[in-house]
C-alpha cells in the first residue's frame, strides 16, 4: 500500500478499467461491475462509447509494430466499449490481480477466479482492459475524460 509521508494514511489511486467489445455483447457488464464494487473500488466515471478505428489505433500506439495489431483493431472496434475510471488503495495492481492475465485460455487454468477467466475467449478477445502503470493510467484516463472544473466530462462520443 501506498502511505502518505506525513500523515501516513493510505493513499487511493486511479486506474483506467475497460470493458471490452466482446464483454458487453456477451452481457457479462452487470457480472464485471459486481466483481468491481464486491473487491472494494469505487467507480468514479463510466461511459459506454463506439471507438472509431482512429482512436482505438491511439488507445494502443504502444502495440502498433506488433502482428497482431491491425485484428486487435479490428476487434476493438467491433462494438462499443465500457470505460470506467476505478478508485482504491493500489487500484492499479488489485484490478490487474482481478482481470488476470492476458491470454484468458491461460487464465482459466492459472487464475481461475479472474475476470478473463470466467469471460474471455483468448489471447486478444479477452473482455477487459486495466492500465499497468500510474503513467499509463493517467494517459488512459485522459483518453476518456477530461476534469473541466465543472466535473468530469467524456471526451469524445
Ligand atoms: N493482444 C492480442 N494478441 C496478443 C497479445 C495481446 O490480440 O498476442 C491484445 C489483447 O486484447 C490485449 C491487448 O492486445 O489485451 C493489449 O496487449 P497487452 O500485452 O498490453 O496486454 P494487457 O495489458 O491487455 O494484458
């Protein structure tokens, strides 16, 4: 856990959550967002939006050398997505922990209990979505929503 230097108390942190294409045509958000609120995170902004392939190409610059990346578009962009802005204590690590690894095949022997698991195909259609890291959290975040004083707002529709 993360404390605060002076006055010690546990610091929350923000983590970006995406319910993927495949997650909601397959009607397991109600499922997911139990698993959210029953692990102790507050779910601070939701929005359901159709990324173009414009932005879902944005979402994942990091990837776009790799063989997979123009089907990981594709996919991305077959239906609407769930982005949702989760808070906790070590909300990046605990909602990577919930969500499991990448490859849901591998999940469902190795992490049974996780997300992937119980609602993922394999290793690209995999439901869910969560930063690994504060950098990529916060750009993630702000991928979506933008604070405009008046409370947070999507960025895009
Ligand atoms: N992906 C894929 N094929 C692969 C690896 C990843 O289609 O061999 C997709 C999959 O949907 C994954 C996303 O690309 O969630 C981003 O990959 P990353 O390695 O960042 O995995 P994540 O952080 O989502 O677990």
């Amino acid at each position: 856990l993360h404390r605060c230097r002076s006055c010690e108390a546990v610091e929350r942190e923000r983590t970006l959550a995406m319910i993927k294409p495949d997650g909601l045509s397959g009607n397991y958000k109600e499922k997911i967002k139990e698993a959210i609120l029953g692990s102790g995170f507050d779910i601070i902004e939701e929005a359901v939006v159709h990324l173009d392939a414009e932005r879902a190409s944005l979402f994942y610059a990091e990837h776009a050398d790799r063989s997979f990346f123009n089907s990981l578009v594709k996919y991305m962009t077959s239906g609407p997505v769930c982005a949702m802005v989760l808070e906790s204590p070590d909300a990046i690590s605990r909602w990577r922990n919930l969500i499991g690894p990448t490859d849901a095949r591998k999940a469902k022997t190795s992490h049974p209990d996780s997300i992937r698991a119980m609602c993922g195909l394999d290793s690209e259609k995999n439901c869910v979505h969560g930063s690994d890291s504060p950098q990529s959290a916060a750009r993630e975040i702000s991928f979506f929503f933008r604070d405009d004083k008046s409370g947070w707002r999507l960025c895009f529709h």
